[in-house]
C-alpha cells in the first residue's frame, strides 16, 4: 500500500469512527461485536430487505424525515416534548434508537425480543395530557401505529431515492412486511404488510395530524440548531435540507419549513446523494488485504 492510498484509508477510518461514535455511542464498538456476533437465530435472514435498508447511509435522511413527520401527531408530539429529553440528550436518544433498530434487524432472536421488552417498559410509564387536555398514552397501539408507518414510509422513501441498492417493487413490499414483524412484537396492531396497505394507513391517520407549537420548535431544534462543531454543520445541512424535501407539501407548511430559495428539489436530491455516498465510503468496513 503505498503512502497516497494509506492516506486515503486513514481519512475514511476517521470519518467514519466520527460517524460511527455519533450514531452508536461509546459503547458502540462493543455491542456492534455483539449484535453481528452472538450466534444465534435471527427475525431475519442475511438477505431479508430489512438488512438492506437499515444497512444503507440513507437511513439518515430517512430518521430527519421520520422525526418530523411524526410530530405532526399532537400525541406522539406531547409524549415526545414531555418524556423524551430530546433537547437536553438529543445524541443519546439517536444512539438508542439505532441500537434498537440494529439489534432487532440484526441480532439474535432473543436479543431482538429484550429490545422489544425494554421499549414496552419504557411505553408503559409514558401518558400524560396534552396542553389541550387531550389524553395520550405512548403505550397506546394505534399511536405506536402512526409512530410506525411515519417510520417505516420515511426509511422507505429516503432508500428508493439515495440507497446504493434500490429495491424492486417486491422488495420494498418485502420491507414494509419485514417491519411489521417488529411493529407487532412492540404492540402495534394489524400494522401493514405491504406499499399499499402502508399508504392506505398513512391516509387514515390524516384527519388526526395538525401542527403544534411543540412541533415547530422540535423542527425548528432538530433542522437549525443540532448540538453539532461547526465543522459538521453544513454536512448535516445538506442531510436536513433533503429530509424537508422528501416531506409531503402539506407537512412542509404545516411545520412552516420553507423551500429552499434558488435551489430545485432536484438539485437538494443531488446534494443528498453524494452526501449519503460519501457517508457509506466512510462507513464501509476496512478490505482484508491478501
């Protein structure tokens, strides 16, 4: 290996252990090692759609997406500004959520099942009222459903647009399936199975979105103010800007987020795939050399 390449290696290795430590935490190495170690049966198969989506650098504009999306939902929203510390701890709860979505696509069955149980613990302490007066329970299944299929349309959507792989139709029909396996075990009930019966559900949910104040600040917070060094601000700019451009038009002024001036939705889309192949260069594992 010569000095221009071994510098090339050592800049991705940085990157991507920066990346990496951000998402997963300092504990991130060791329990990598024991979600892809631990032998054991799995929810699913090395070549299941799940593991291709969640695998891929567009899970990132995909969860921006997903977490504005679902704060439309004054429900999810109030359980979320009561109980979830995501201003005081916004990194600790990224790096529990992609803990869990890792050890449930990845891990062991039972692995996978002690996930399911702690979030159903934590569920179980969180209701409350809303401002309104309106009741909410976080263990509620048809609120765990909108909290679902946000999720599960924003993965989607961020991967047909800049995954390394697209998918085919069966495959993305094969992904909403696969999600609906983790859906039920933490409660949801009937979650769909398919692209049609997700839209059908994204649909029926509508009458019950509307924007809150608490929304547009947790916009305004996650989109304009992420607890980041000024380095890595325009890099999540560009993450940010293509999560705003993947919403729905209704969602965009529900949330007040305004279209970016002089750049189309075709240039935000350009940014965002060479920013997410930039993160999946980062990202990749080390080659073996012979």
């Amino acid at each position: 290996m010569d000095a221009s390449t071994r510098g090339v290696t050592h800049l991705r290795e940085r990157l991507g252990s920066a990346v990496f430590a951000r998402v997963a935490g300092p504990a991130g190495p060791e329990t990598r090692a024991r979600i892809h170690e631990t032998p054991g049966p799995r929810w699913f198969g090395p070549h299941r759609p799940i593991r291709i989506v969640h695998g891929d650098a567009s899970m990132f504009i995909g969860g921006l997406r997903a977490l504005l999306l679902q704060s439309l939902h004054p429900l999810a929203m109030a359980a979320v500004e009561a109980h979830s510390g995501y201003r005081g701890d916004p990194w600790g709860r990224l790096q529990r959520t992609s803990t869990f979505l890792a050890v449930t696509t990845y891990g062991t069955a039972e692995h996978a099942q002690q996930a399911v149980d702690r979030v159903r613990a934590v569920h179980g302490q969180v209701h409350g009222t809303t401002p309104s007066g309106e009741r909410y329970d976080a263990a509620d299944p048809h609120l765990l459903g909108w909290v679902h299929v946000a999720e599960v349309e924003s993965f989607l959507l961020a991967h047909r647009r800049y995954g390394a792989e697209p998918l085919d139709a069966a495959g993305y029909d094969g992904y909403v399936a696969d999600t609906a396996r983790v859906a039920e075990a933490l409660g949801v009930t009937d979650p769909p199975r398919n692209r049609q019966e997700l839209v059908a559900h994204l649909a029926a949910y509508r009458g019950e979105l509307r924007p809150t104040t608490e929304a547009r600040e947790a916009a305004r917070f996650i989109l304009l103010h992420p607890p980041l060094p000024w380095a890595a601000r325009a890099p999540y700019a560009v993450l940010a800007a293509n999560a705003v451009a993947a919403l729905p038009r209704w969602a965009r002024t529900s949330l007040e987020l305004p279209r970016l001036p002089g750049m189309t939705e075709a240039g935000v889309a350009s940014t965002g795939r060479a920013l997410t192949a930039a993160i999946r260069w980062a990202m990749a594992p080390p080659r073996r050399q012979l």
